[in-house]
C-alpha cells in the first residue's frame, strides 16, 4: 500500500512537472513575443491567458469532483451488492472495495478531468465576443432577436451544450458499463434488478440527461432560425418553437419522475415517462417537415437580399462604370508570388504585378516585383525591383528561430533562465548556447502567423507588399466568419461552409523587423467594432488607417468569388439567366484582368448557349465593396474548354508545345483570362513553359476577340494578329445563337403557362417570343 502510495505520488510530480514546466515556459514565450509587438498586445496576451487558465482550472476541477462522485457512488453500490449473486465479477467488486485500488481511481479521475478540460482555453475569444455582444439593429423575421446574438451567443450556447451532453453521455456510459460488471444492475436468468445506490446515481444521470433534451428542444429553434443546417420560413420556424414548447414540458416531467425513482422504486412509471417522451420526439421528427428547398416570395426574396447584404457585405451598383483592364501573364500565387499594388500604367490599361520573396541563409529575404504583363525576350518574367532585407525579416513562409546580433523585432537572450525557457517552448537548442547570450532571437515571422496569433477570430490569407510611409510593409485583410446568420444561405469557404463573411480588419507587418500594428476598415460592420472593443487598444480605429493605404486596401479573392456567386443568383431569379462566374478562381486572384488587388473581374458564363457574354467587375473602396455587370453588345466569347480545344488545334500552338518538348522542357497549362478591351470582350491564354532547369518560360500568347482567334510571340503580338486579317474567324454552329436560345425560353414559359390556364402570363410570354424573333 505504501509502495502504490509512493509511485503514485512520484508520477503526479512528474507530470505536473512536465505539464506545468510547458505551460509556464509557453506563457513566457508568448509574453516576450507579444512584448515586440505593443504593451497593448501584451496586456490582452496575459488576460486573455489568465481567463483560459481559469476556464481550464474550472473545468478540470469540477470534473475531478464529478468522476469522484460518481465512481465513489459506484463502489458503495459494490459493497451493497450481494456477495452470492449470480450476476456481475465478484473479482471486480472486491478491486473496487479494496482501499489500494482508491489512489489509481483518484488517477483515472484525474486524466478524464483533464482530458474533458484541456482545450478550453481556446474558447477564450469565443467567450469574450460572446461577453462583449453585438448589435446589429435588425431582428430576425422568426424569433425577433437581434442579428448579433446569432453570430455571437448562440455558438457558444450550442459548443457549451455539446460538451455538457459528451460528458453526461459518457458518464452513462461508462457508469452503467460499471454497474453491470460488478452485479448491481442484473438483466438477465428471467429476471431484472438494482441495487439502492446503483438506481440512485442512475436516476440523478437520467434526470440530468432529460434537462439536456429540454435544453437541446430550446435550442432547436434558434438553430432552425440562425439557418442551421439550412434557412427554413419564419412560419416553420414558429412551428418549431411550439413543438419545443411542448417538449420541454414533457422532458421536465420526465426529470421529475426520474428524481422519483432515484428515491423510491417505481420502475414503471420511470420507464413509462421516458417511453412517452421517446414517442413524442420520434413523431416530432417524422411529422415536423425538415423545410429544406424553401421556395421564398417576393418579400421574403427581398428580405434574403438584405440580409445577406449585410452578412456579405455585398453590394450591387449597375451605375458604375466598368474600371480599365489589366493584364496578367503569370501564375501569381501558384508559383508562390504575392500581389503588390498595380502600377497606373496608361488610362486604358492598368498594369498588375506580383511579388516573390525567397529566404536568405541569415533568416532574411530576397524581394523580387515582377511585372505581370510582359516578359523580356526569351520568355522570362521582368523583374523591375530587387531588393534584400537581413536577420529578422518578416516575410510569408519564414519559419524557424532566427538569431541575430540586436535591433529591432527581436527578444534579447539575456541570462541563462530566458534562454532555458526559450529553448524549451520553441524546441530551438541553439538558444542555449553562453556564446549568444548577447544576441537576440526573432520568431514567428509569417505575417499569417503574427496576426493569427494575435487575433484568432479573423483568418488572415493573401498578404501584399506595399510601401507605407516609405517602408516595405505587408497588408493584410482579417476577414470575420461565422456559420449562422438568418435567412442567408450557407455558402462555401475555405474547404467549409459559412452564413457570414465579411473583412473588418486590416492588419500591417513590417518586413524589416515585424512591427505589427492592426485597424478596423472603413467598411466594417458592427462585429468589427466589437472585436475591436473586446482587444483593449490592441486594434486602432479606421480613422488612423495611414492616408496612403485608405483607397489601397485590397478586394479578398475569396469574397469576390462569393460576391459572384451571389450576383448570379440574383440575375437568375430576376431576368431568368442561367450565368456562372467562371474566371477568377480562388487560387489566381488576378485572372480575369482587374486593374489591382482592389478590382476584381470573373467572366460571366450563360450557361443556356454554353457562351461568356459578359463581365462581373468589383471593387472595394472605402464605403465597401461594390459589383457592377458589364454586357457588351455582341455575341460573346466562347467558354473557356472550348477556347483551349480550337487554341490547340492551331498549327502555331502545335508547333510552340512540339518545340517545348523537344528541348526538354514541359508545357505547363495556365488558365483562360477574360477581360475588357475596346467596348467589349477578350480571352487569352499564356502559353507558359518550364525549362530542365525548372526556370519559368512564357513561349507566346493565344487570344480571342469577337470571331477570331489568333497566336502570338507576345500579348500585343497576339492583339495585332486577331484585330488584323491573320486570325482564325470562327462563326457560332446552327442553334448557338443567343436569340435561338431566347426565344426557346420564352415558347416553354408560353407552353407552361396554357397548360395551367395561367393567360396573363401566356400573353406576356407570347408577346417576348414575337419580339426576339422579329429582332426587336
């Protein structure tokens, strides 16, 4: 007994060594680092630490005190059942009741504290938003809650209850697992049976789990309300409500008589309440319908527009006029470049350009800008800036502990207890050595990874390198997510799905040594502002956004894609176009030819004659971000697959790849770029090359414009060729014309609305079809 004493005493110490030792060492790391950054970002690092310390603290000790209730409860139900009963281990029941078994039990209840609490800390965020709340001013049509509380409280309501219903599942589990074995619970011989104590705990877990069904019956509405797992009509959504109402009453009767039957033996009313309340929610899922596939009026349309007008922050404005193209030859981003701000190029062209970084041996960095429009004459990007930054660069991808010999952006070693605990929490041992105490150490060096760690709730994705105050500094957009908001559909983000996007943040980095300083944008929202109050200073108002970077801020990729995907939707209900933004993709911000980080241009796919008609141009100024639709006068340019199959057989196109391969190289495929030229529409494609030596090679260009397509050595090449005589003409097959296809459209609205007796809507849809086949 000593001896189990001893050895348990022994690993407690050796854990809460390990444990402790990583946690301090961690927190001091995160102390210095924060310290580089503002005594601000320190400030809120050591509360929000202490406020996850105490949630894990909390949480690990009311397990402790719940798995020591519980398993003591179990083994005084062993020592009360009988000793020549049939039913269960009497090995079990005699480890249970002996007094060496209580230190490794003390121990298992330990690790499922621990394991139930760790983690915690990372709902830290979550719950300060949640403390802080927002406001929005507009209340859901169901329930009548303010937006915020959706985007806010209702999260956290629905993570505290999932992990109440793991534990208190898990506790039934585990507890009637345990009852079986040692006999104080017997099912079986033609007979059932428990023990006092065993149908006591039984009864208090049974009880607790019909107050979380009543609590989950509760949350359902807010759930079907906040669009969760899909938006359903305010009236369903009411329904609910009342179908909860009554469940919850059920629910709590059966607490009740499940606390009866902890006390006194009435199996049968116990049994007959759950049965009951099983019933209702079984017929509750199978009569309440689901309301996927919610068919919306026209109020109830205008209202989703609203609402995801403010849960996007999407905006569409047909009076703004189509900015100027850009051109971009490079794969920016797939070849591991990041944007830089477009140069004004002439007044009808704006050039785009990329940078690349590369790492230097002394934890510095190589910048290169490359131009995105042109190459020199063998086919290589133009590099028109090139500059090296030393020791503590911050730069994306730099990794690693960087040791240098003082400045900024850095923590100075010091005496041997810093350079012990830095060595341990960033697992760097070269810290360790007395050869550089004198020097300083610099981490965490991604901008991505600066702003993550500093504020979590934003995800920080595309960084560009631009000059603010005549200082290289990385910008970056924080871009606020959260999976319910009402009536908004869920849409998809980053490998999820989410209801709410939106950028109200914008953070800066300085390359030289990683001066990190954060603002609110000027087009931020409600939540913006109130993850800027929860930060206490940490973040800066919009107003002290530098001058030069006020109209420079850029268009995020992906929340144009998404503002696409919302635009085409809305031309699909209203004039009844069947569109798809093909182009830009996420991963190539700049395809399709916007004039910059803050334009962003897709072309616009009709997918009833299979043609690109027209032009999706954002951009994002200081009142938000807007989306206008310019549609030429023309037939259009054919989609992007059939534009590479005809490109392909062109005997200049077979002739550059056959002339690739058989130098050794590889032909490498670059997307379809459509952008605006001259009142209407273009296409174009790199034809992009890698050398043996893996060096980047643009071998010409092909191009499309009106009926022509062309080849050439060059963009301007290639422009010269298709506007002269030497293009291929190309004329649109028998029943490809955009009229032919109209005016079928109309004849099936026509034909539909005579079969339903519907003659209003037959008349307008006749008179339509008259008009396009007269041309009119």
């Amino acid at each position: 007994m000593l001896w189990a004493r001893r050895s348990t005493l022994v690993l407690a110490a050796v854990l809460l060594g390990l444990f402790g030792g990583q946690w301090v060492v961690s927190y001091l790391e995160g102390l210095w680092w924060t310290e580089t950054i503002s005594p601000n970002a320190m400030r809120f690092y050591a509360r929000r630490t202490a406020i996850g310390v105490a949630l894990e603290v909390a949480a690990i000790t009311l397990g402790f005190i719940w798995w020591v209730w519980h398993l003591k409860q179990v083994m005084r139900a062993a020592g009360d059942t009988p000793t020549d009963t049939a039913f269960g281990s009497a090995r079990i029941r005699q480890v249970l009741q002996n007094p060496t078994t209580r230190p490794w039990a003390l121990l298992f209840c330990v690790v499922l504290a621990v394991l139930l609490g760790s983690g915690l800390s990372d709902w830290t965020d979550t719950i300060l938003l949640a403390w802080e709340g927002v406001r929005f001013g507009v209340n859901d049509p169901a329930l009548g809650h303010d937006l915020g509380f959706y985007v806010t409280r209702l999260p956290l309501l629905i993570r505290l209850h999932a992990l109440v219903t793991i534990l208190v599942v898990g506790t039934v589990a585990l507890v009637l697992v345990l009852h079986l074995l040692i006999g104080s619970i017997r099912v079986g011989r033609g007979s059932m049976g428990i023990t006092q104590p065993a149908r006591r705990q039984m009864g208090l877990l049974a009880a607790g789990l019909a107050l979380l069904l009543a609590t989950h019956q509760m949350l359902v509405p807010l759930e079907l309300a906040a669009g969760i797992p899909h938006p359903v009509a305010p009236d369903l959504v009411g329904l609910y409500r009342s179908a909860s109402l009554i469940l919850v009453g059920v629910a709590l009767a059966v607490l009740g008589l499940s606390l009866i039957w902890s006390w006194r033996p009435l199996h049968s009313l116990a049994a007959g309440g759950w049965c009951a309340f099983t019933l209702a929610l079984v017929l509750t899922f199978w009569l309440l319908p689901s309301g996927e596939g919610w068919t919306r009026n026209e109020a109830e349309l205008e209202q989703l527009e609203r609402f995801e007008s403010l849960a996007f922050g999407f905006e569409q404005d047909p009076t703004i006029e189509v900015g100027a193209p850009g051109f971009s030859l490079w794969n920016g981003p797939s070849s591991g470049a990041f944007e830089a701000w477009a140069d004004a190029g002439s007044a009808e062209t704006a050039r785009i350009d990329w940078i690349r970084v590369g790492p230097l041996g002394d934890g510095g960095m190589s910048v290169n800008l490359v131009r995105g429009d042109t190459v020199d004459s063998f086919g290589r990007p133009v590099q028109s800036l090139s500059e090296e930054f030393r020791a503590a660069a911050s730069y994306p991808g730099a990794s690693g502990v960087v040791l240098f010999d003082g400045g900024l952006g850095g923590v100075p070693l010091g005496n041997l207890s810093r350079r012990v605990a830095l060595a341990w929490a960033l697992q760097s041992w070269r810290v360790l050595s007395p050869a550089n105490a004198s020097r300083w150490a610099m981490w965490g060096r991604d901008p991505r990874t600066r702003l993550d760690r500093l504020v979590p709730l934003a995800t920080w994705r595309h960084p560009r390198l631009l000059l603010v105050g005549g200082v290289p500094t990385w910008v970056l957009n924080g871009v606020l997510v959260s999976e319910s908001f009402p009536m908004v559909s869920p849409r998809t983000w980053r490998g999820g799905t989410v209801s709410y996007a939106r950028t109200g943040l914008v953070g800066l980095v300085r390359v030289a040594d990683g001066a990190t300083t954060l603002f609110v944008t000027p087009d931020a929202d409600s939540l913006a502002y109130a993850v800027s109050n929860m930060f206490n200073g940490l973040v800066q108002s919009a107003s002290e956004i530098p001058p030069e970077l006020g109209e420079r801020l850029a268009y995020e990729p992906e929340l144009f894609a998404l503002h696409a995907e919302i635009w085409s939707e809305r031309e699909t209900r209203r004039r009844g176009l069947d569109t798809n933004a093909v182009s830009p993709l996420p991963a190539a911000p700049a395809w399709g030819g916007g004039s910059g980080p803050a334009s962003r241009r897709a072309a616009v796919l009709d997918r009833r004659i299979g043609r690109v008609l027209s032009i999706l141009d954002g951009r994002r100024g200081s009142d938000g971000t807007q989306v206008t639709w310019f549609r030429p006068d023309t037939l259009g340019l054919e989609a992007p697959d059939v534009l590479i199959r005809r490109w392909r057989r062109l005997p200049e196109v077979q002739a550059l790849n056959d002339s690739v391969t058989a130098t050794g190289g590889t032909n490498v495929s670059a997307a379809v770029r459509y952008t605006t030229w001259n009142g209407g529409l273009v296409a174009y494609q790199p034809l992009l090359a890698e050398t043996p030596l893996g060096e980047p090679r643009m071998v010409g260009v092909a191009i499309a414009w009106r009926n022509r397509i062309a080849v050439g050595r060059t963009l301007i090449d290639a422009w010269r060729r298709v506007s002269a005589a030497d293009g291929l003409e190309v004329r649109p097959g028998p029943g490809e014309s955009e009229e032919w296809f109209e005016a079928r459209r109309w004849l099936r609205v026509a034909d539909s609305a005579l079969a339903r007796g519907d003659l209003i809507t037959f008349g307008r849809a006749f008179a339509a079809l008259r008009q396009v086949l007269d041309g009119n």
